[in-house]
C-alpha cells in the first residue's frame, strides 16, 4: 500500500492519534479501518436507489428527489 501525504490541523491529527491508541492501534490501521467504514459518494447514491426501489416494490411509495 502506498504512503499517502494528507496534510491535516496538528491538533486533528493528535486527536486522531489518541483515538486510535486507546484502541490499540496506530494512526495508520484505525485510518485504514475508518475507511473501510465509510461510503463513497457513488456508494451512498447506489444504497439510496436501492431502498426506493425495495420501497416502491413493497408499498408502491416512489418518492422524487426532494423528498
């Protein structure tokens, strides 16, 4: 896996740093099982046609973009 330079505030990166060390692991592990975690935008919109389409085939609610 290759380094990545991210340029974060010292404080958030301390923070993050005592995060992952109460939990026994190092800022890089708890950085890369966050990631594993979170959902990239295409993930999210995928997830969302995926439960109007199970909402519409279960009640027939079709609900438009804005609600």
């Amino acid at each position: 896996m290759p380094d990545a330079n991210v340029r974060i505030p010292e404080d958030a990166k301390d923070r993050l740093a005592a995060i992952a060390a109460a939990e026994g692991l190092s800022l890089r592990a708890y950085l890369a099982r966050l990631a594993e975690t979170l959902l990239t935008p295409a993930e999210r919109e995928a997830r969302a046609e995926q439960a109007r389409a199970a909402l519409q085939e279960w009640n027939g609610y079709a609900p438009s973009a804005a609600e």
